[in-house]
C-alpha cells in the first residue's frame, strides 16, 4: 500500500514502491484506505534497464552511425537511445541487445548516451558517446603507384 495525491476529480498520483520484483500487480485505488475500487487493473513493473558497453564508442557528427547496446533488462519493445537530450528510435535485437543510428549533431564532442523506455523509465547509468567530423583527404601526393 502506497499514499495517493489527490490532483482533479479524475486523476490520482502515487509512487509505485521500491523494492518489487519484476512483474504484474493489482492496482486498485482508495478514498479510505477501506473500501478499494471494485475491478483493479494491471501494473506492470519492469526491472531497471542496465547498460554494460556500446559499440562503436564514437561516430561521425553527421549521423548515420550503427550502434550496438549491450545490458540487460531490455524490454521487447517501445526503445529510444539518447544521445544528451535526441532521441532516436532503437531496434531490440533480444533483452541483453538494442541498435540504433546516431543523429546528426552541429559540433563533435562526448554526449552522455542512454537507453529509454517510452515509459519514460531510462538506463540508470549513462556512457560517453563521442561525434567526431570526418576526415577529409585535400590532397594525395602522388596521385599515382605502381
């Protein structure tokens, strides 16, 4: 049992415990703590989702990077990867896997990489993610080999 906050006539808040193995609960709701709602409904909880590496670590700033996310507890669906505050969508390969591309950024540098759920439930820890412009070649000497 958890308190509720009361926010409008047909809106209740409350924190889901800590502590509660992965799986589904009743949630019924009270205005007593006596008499509950007749017919609960289902809440999910979901294990923390935990990130172990990514691979590459770096990829160019203008985006198109393919990435490997290695963890656990990755749900089946419903996956974002984050790099700083862009979202992209993220394909689960399996619950210990996730990929994705990286966006296009306007300047190189390390951003702070997560996974989250479109629950809003994200990877406790994050990993650095760094862009880097491409190299460009502006001139080869010599232009010819045998």
């Amino acid at each position: 049992t958890v308190l509720g906050r009361w926010r409008s006539s047909d809106m209740m808040e409350c924190t889901s415990p800590v502590g509660v193995m992965a799986g589904s609960a009743p949630l019924a709701v009270s205005n007593n703590g006596i008499d509950f709602t007749a017919a609960p409904i289902e809440f999910k909880f979901i294990p923390a989702i935990a990130l172990h590496s990514i691979t590459p670590k770096s990829g160019s700033s203008q985006g198109g990077t393919s990435i490997s996310v290695y963890g656990t507890s990755f749900p089946d669906h419903g996956l974002f990867c984050v790099f700083d505050d862009e979202l992209v969508d993220a394909a689960v390969v399996s619950s210990s896997e996730v990929s994705c591309h990286s966006p296009r950024v306007l300047s190189p540098g390390f951003t702070a990489f997560k996974i989250c759920h479109h629950s809003g439930k994200c990877s406790l820890d994050t990993m650095a993610f760094e862009f880097a412009d491409m190299p460009q070649i502006d001139e080869l000497e010599p232009a010819l080999g045998s």
